[in-house]
C-alpha cells in the first residue's frame, strides 16, 4: 500500500517488483487527474492491472480495511499541512504496523527541512516508539529521509553483492542502482531510540506536532545536521561497507551515477582522485549524458566540471534545436550559456531568434537588453527595455534597469531625469521601499532632475538598508561616493553604466 499518490512515481516504482496487489490511497481527485501529467516517468502506474486506486482517507482505509499489506509506504505532504500531522501520531503508525503481515515494512517519509530538532526528534522518537527494530535512511543527503519499520525480528536485511532484487531495481528509468551494496552509504542510523532520545511522543490526544511544526516553515535548524551526526548509530558490518565505497574509485563512480539519476548534486563530485583512463572516461560519459539530457545548470563546484557541462550543453542544443520541445526556451538557455562565457555577439543573437519564436516574452526581452548594455549598445538597449515594460509594466529588473541609465548615462541627448524618477518611484513602490539598490536607483533620478535633498534622503535610506543586511563593502562604498556627490549638490554621471 502506498499512501499518498502525488505524481505517482512511488507506486509506480513499487510496480517493477513482483507484488501481486498495490493499494494506492488517495484523497484529492484533483491530484489523481494532475498525476496524468507524470505517467512517462510513473511507469503509467494508473492504467497497472495489479493498481487498486482508493480515494480516501489513508487512516480511515487502515482503520476500516481487513486488507493485510507485506509493505506499506506513507509519503503524506508534509506536517505543517492542516490534519497531516495525524499521519505521524502514535496512534497512526500503531494501526499501520497492526495492518503488516508478520515480517512486514513500514517506510515513513520525513523531511528536515522547515524543522527544528525538537519537532523532527517527536517524529523520530513516536516511530521509534512503535517500531524499536527500525532504521533511519536518507534519500538525497539533501534533507529528505525515510524512517523505515520492521514489524518482525529483521533489521537491515544484508545486501548480497549480486542481490536478486537488482534485476527489479534496474527496469526503472528514474534511477541507476548499479550494485546494491551502495544502500548501505544511505544508512544513517539503525538505533533510532538512542538517537532521537527520551522525551515526548506525539498522539491523538497529545497532537504536539499539529502546533509545532508550522512554526518551523521558514527555519532551518543546523542542530538536527549536527546530532545526527553525532547520535547516529550503524552497525559494523555497516560501516565496514560505507568505507569500502568510498575507498573504491568504482563504487564511487557508481554512486556519482546514482546520484545524477535522482539529479541530486553534492558539492565535492569530482572525478575521483587516482582514476585511471578506463574509470576517467566511465565518469566523464555519466557527465556529459546528464547535461546533454538535463537542459539546466548543474551546481558542479568544480570548474571543470561546469566548463565540460556547459560545452555538452551549447553543442547538444545547436546540433538538436529542431527537435527541441520549445525552441524559444531552448534559444534562451542557449544565449545565457553563452552569456556565463561573456560572448555577448553569440548570446544577443540567441536571445534574438528566441524572442522571433516568442515575441511577447517580457523577460527574454530584458535579457537582451541586459546583454546590448554590456556590448555598449545603450540605444538599442534602451529600446528593448522598453518592450519590455510595455508587455509587463511590473518587471523589476527592467525598471530598475532602464531607470539607472536614463538618470546616470553621460549622454544628455539620451538622459532623461523625468522618465527615471517615474521608473524609480514605481519600482521602489513594488519593493515597498525596502530594495536598496532601487533606492539608489532613485537617488540618481532625484539627482539628475536637481532634487538634491530627495537624493540625499533616499541614498541614505539605502544605505541603512545595506548595512541591517550585511551588504557588500564595495557596494556600500560607492553609494556612499553617490551620497557625498548629492550632498554638494552634483548628480551622478557614469558612462559605463554599470548599473547597481
């Protein structure tokens, strides 16, 4: 049984082993329709013989089925949603381990994110209280986890090296498992009653987590890295297994592909140190087939790595655009690629036959506004920030943008004091004065037009702003330049425009 169908990824996962029966409770309609969306990554998990589509509440299902399920997968959204955190009570993960057959799996999906420890540790500790013979795993090493269950005497089952299960595992195009041995490197703690400790548990009559977690939703708590860290468990035979992964050159290149599969990038892949010719080229192909397939910048913090994805990618787009699903899109990443290389004649082009696909796209045209002021073709700039504007009046950027060069351009053929304050004002108005490069942005206007005390007023508002948010010393340097100029009674000219 799975709880919770979203895009139906999971059970349509489930579908590659051999169950004979998938349960898939779900309670809104409307996501079951949106769920269509995914069906060429969900295995058409639907359309499945052995699916069996329940719309209703998972606990009402659990609490009224006879049904007795070997697994169970709860994956509900999570807890700070109104009536979700009755899908983690004691009570629920009680009823849920009743409905198991003996040896049965419970997995429970929990994130860290949007959490502090307390509130994750309540989680933690009320499935611990119900499932003492239970793991933690992570899913990503981002913040996301699973609290697996043993309702039997089984804990982490071994991993044989050639495990039966792997011919199941590979069907699936959403991830690239190429030993099984690689699930012990997920493995963050087999003893969950010590690592989440004494304390309280959350229930039908204690609903702690109902009033906890929504006040975590913009928070992220560095405690909960930090003790797991330290209070996590995992058994020798673990840790013996962990250590030969990450002393294999292979093992890592098969993790760095599993990785990539789930599009999850950790801030040290590399190529591993010592790789020899045959291992290098295995690494580099798993590269270049994940950006020639993934039109989005991988956060690589190796530069070579950035540089190589970059030249799969410009390559891949310019030899396939043709086939490109939306050629405008396609265009416009092109042109930023080239922007990032500051060939600026190439990417002016690119954004150029991006806007002839697409001529109503405000912000392809404030791209290449952004890229003519770069070349110093201000004219032409000017005018397609002014495209811009007409097809979205509220594009900060280009407000902002085209303010600053009509209140600071040494031209005064093109400066023009009257159309930069408006631009500024409005601007400032969408920010509710609170953007302090918009305010500086007005303070040239200000200045341009002689208003000399209104500049001084709203630099020095800027200015308080830069400083509560720790801004930039060489930004806050030059507005304070700006301010000393107004505060004699001289406007700000710059002829490079680079605008703040």
């Amino acid at each position: 049984m799975v709880l919770g169908l979203a895009s139906g990824i999971t059970p349509g996962e489930v579908l590659y082993y051999p169950v004979d029966k998938l349960d898939i409770l779900e309670i809104s309609r409307e996501v079951v329709a949106a769920s269509d969306f995914f069906r060429p990554w969900n295995n058409h998990v639907l359309a499945h013989p052995k699916t069996n589509l329940i719309i209703q509440d998972g606990r009402a299902h659990l609490q009224l089925t006879n049904e007795k399920y070997d697994v169970i997968i709860s994956e509900p959204s999570n807890p700070w949603m109104a009536g979700l955190a009755t899908l983690f009570t004691q009570d629920f993960f009680l009823l849920a381990k009743d409905r198991l057959n003996r040896d049965g799996i419970f997995a429970q999906f929990i994130h860290s994110y949007q959490m502090d420890w307390p509130t994750f540790a309540l989680v933690g500790r009320t499935f611990a209280e119900v499932f003492p013979n239970s793991l933690l795993i992570t899913t990503n090493f981002r913040g996301d986890f699973l609290l697996i269950g043993f309702k039997g005497q089984n804990h982490l089952p071994r991993l044989q090296n050639e495990n039966p299960a792997m011919v199941h595992a590979r069907q699936t195009k959403n991830m690239m498992l190429q030993d099984s041995q690689l699930l012990y490197g997920i493995v963050v703690s087999e003893d969950l009653p010590r690592l989440f400790g004494p304390g309280a548990i959350h229930s039908d009559a204690r609903p702690r987590l109902e009033y906890a977690a929504p006040k975590s939703l913009y928070y992220s708590d560095p405690q909960i890295e930090a003790n797991l860290q330290m209070n996590s468990w995992v058994s020798p035979e673990t840790e013996r297994k962990t250590m030969q992964i990450q002393e294999s050159i292979d093992q890592k290149i098969n993790l760095f592909a599993y990785f990539l599969s789930v599009h999850v990038i950790l801030d040290d892949m590399d190529c591993p140190a010592g790789a020899n010719p045959v291992q290098k080229e295995r690494f580099y192909k798993l590269t270049d087939d994940y950006c020639a397939h993934n039109l989005v910048t991988p956060p690589f913090k190796s530069i070579d790595l950035r540089q190589r994805c970059k030249a799969v990618q410009i390559d891949t787009i310019e030899k396939h655009i043709d086939q490109m699903p939306d050629k405008a899109v396609s265009y416009g990443y092109l042109a930023r690629l080239y922007e990032s290389d500051k060939n600026w004649e190439k990417a002016a082009l690119f954004f150029s036959k991006s806007i002839q696909i697409k001529p109503d796209d405000a912000s392809v045209h404030e791209a290449l506004a952004n890229n003519l002021r770069r070349q110093g073709r201000i004219r032409e700039s000017i005018a397609e920030y002014r495209k811009a504007l007409l097809l979205n009046p509220d594009l900060g950027g280009a407000l902002n943008s085209l303010g600053w060069i009509l209140a600071t351009i040494g031209d005064s053929q093109i400066r023009n004091s009257r159309e930069a304050v408006k631009l500024a004002e409005r601007t400032c108005k969408l920010t509710n004065y609170k953007n302090p490069y918009a305010l500086d942005t007005l303070g040239a206007a200000y200045a341009a037009g002689g208003r000399f005390s209104d500049a001084t007023d709203a630099v020095e508002k800027a200015l308080q702003l830069m400083s509560e948010s720790g801004g930039k010393a060489d930004r806050i340097e030059a507005m304070q330049q700006r301010l000393r100029l107004y505060q004699s009674g001289k406007m700000y000219v710059k002829p490079d425009l680079d605008i703040p």
